[in-house]
C-alpha cells in the first residue's frame, strides 16, 4: 500500500504540496526564533546601556542649578571646598588688614565680600560644567538607546516580513503542486481514454 500512496501522493501533487507547505511554516517558525532573539538581543543592550542613561537622568534632576541661585546657594552652603578657600582667603585678608592697620576699614570690608565671590564664582561654573557634561553623556546614551530600539525594530520588521513571505511561499508551492497533481490527473484521464 505503501508504494501505491506514495504513486498517488506524487501524481496528485499531495506529497509536494505537504513538503511546500511544511518547508514554509519551518521557515515561518524560523523567523519566530530569529524575532524573539532580537527582541531579547535589545532588551539586554539596554540594560547595558541604563545604568549611564541613570546618569544622564541624575543631571536632569540638577538641571536648575545652571539658573536659580537659590541652588547655586544651597551648593555653595554645603561645600566643604567653598567653605575652606573663603575661611583661607578671609584670613589672609584679615591679616593683611591687620598689619596694614586697617581691619575695620571700608576696603578690608569691601575684600571680605569680594572673597564670597572670588571663591564662589569657579566653583559654580565647575559645577555648571559638569552638569552639562552629564547632560550631554546623557543625551548620547539616549540617543544610542533609541538606535538600539530602532535597529530591533526595523530588525524585527524585516523579519516579519521574511517570515510571512516564507509562509506565503509555502502556501503558493502547495498550490502549485496540487494544480500539478489536477493536471496529471487529466493527462492520466486523457490517456486512459485515448486508448
């Protein structure tokens, strides 16, 4: 029986059209594979990549020290360098108007104030500047995630693409070998009749 099926099977194109469309749903099933890959190939390229977009959030969240002087204040309040470069310079002050005989005059009052600033001024645009070196690493990891999530999908797209086309190839193979396997059968017919 075995052999008669098999004859059956090819003349009719049922054996092609089983082997089209299972080579399209393997192909199909091949692509599913590939697109889970991708997708979990992204999702660990981002993790990677999260804990420098943190550092770029942490800069986010400093953002208004680069304008409001209440948090160019509050940093100056509680930095131990700015506390310690205007405690030196105040003194050298107080000493030079000590032995100047003029401590409690207008220009040594004067001096002790321009300490504040004198001190205060680079320490702010360091910090400034590091704030918009964060922002801008950030702004970089950012960007790179983004091309990482554009690049799995467009992957990903194609890939879906491949795999409904590999589908549809099956589907179309299968047509084929059963519109084969109809016109075997009519030249069988018309040969059985022809005689």
């Amino acid at each position: 029986m075995g052999f008669v099926s098999n004859l059956v099977g090819t003349i009719t194109g049922s054996d092609a059209a089983d082997a089209a469309q299972s080579a399209g749903e393997t192909q199909y099933q091949g692509t599913l594979a590939q697109i889970e890959e991708a997708k979990r190939a992204s999702a660990e390229g981002q993790k990677f990549l999260s804990p420098y977009g943190d550092v770029g959030k942490g800069a986010l969240d400093k953002l208004s020290f680069l304008t409001d002087p209440g948090a160019q204040f509050s940093y100056l309040k509680n930095n131990p360098l700015f506390k310690m470069a205007l405690e030196n310079a105040n003194q050298t002050t107080l000493r030079q108007g000590a032995a100047g005989g003029r401590l409690s005059a207008g220009d040594t009052l004067q001096q002790l104030s321009s300490n504040v600033l004198l001190q205060a001024e680079p320490l702010i645009q360091q910090q400034k500047g590091s704030i918009l070196d964060l922002l801008g690493f950030g702004g970089n990891i950012a960007q790179t995630q983004a091309n990482t999530a554009i690049g799995a999908g467009s992957q990903i797209a194609d890939l879906i693409g491949s795999g409904a086309a590999a589908r549809a190839a099956g589907e179309i193979g299968a047509a084929n070998a059963r519109q084969q396997g109809v016109t075997n059968i009519l030249r069988i017919g018309g040969i059985a009749a022809g005689m």
